[in-house]
C-alpha cells in the first residue's frame, strides 16, 4: 500500500517528466554536447535562485521556487545520463 510520501513522489516525478519531455520536443537533445560540469553549474545557478528567492521574499521575473527544483532535478538526470 503506497503511503502519502511515495503517491506525491511519484506525483512530482510525473510533472519533472512532462516538463522535460516538452522541452525535448522544443529544444531536442542539444544538452547531449554538455559536460556533467556544465550540468553541475547550471545545477547550482538554479540553487543560488533559490536560496535568493527564499531569502529576499520577492520575485521579480515571475517563477517560484517550484520550477527552480523541477530544473534541479532535470538537470540531475540530465548528468546521469551524461555519466552514462
């Protein structure tokens, strides 16, 4: 019996999924020339935009903190599958 946190991973996986699916009918699979550095560094720009969006309380562009974390987690299996 799956528990609430396993229904809302499975949940959060789904739309990480979606989001990258569209962007790979936009974009393609021009991420393949990157490195897992490069990964790393977009990884990070996205965590500094969190932790400024956590610290100052304002947001100017008009994303969260949400699509900031699906980002992260994009550009995670991104590099895993780089690694491979």
């Amino acid at each position: 019996m799956p528990t609430k946190t396993d229904t809302q991973f499975e949940h959060i996986i789904k739309v990480c999924e979606e989001i990258f699916t569209k962007k790979m009918a936009d974009y393609g699979t021009a991420w393949r020339i990157l490195r897992p550095t490069s990964l790393t560094d977009q990884i990070m720009i996205k965590a500094r935009r969190i932790r400024s969006l956590e610290t100052k309380k304002e947001n100017k562009v008009g994303e969260g903190i949400r699509p900031e974390f699906i980002g992260i987690v994009n550009y995670a299996a991104m590099a895993l599958i780089q690694l491979e």
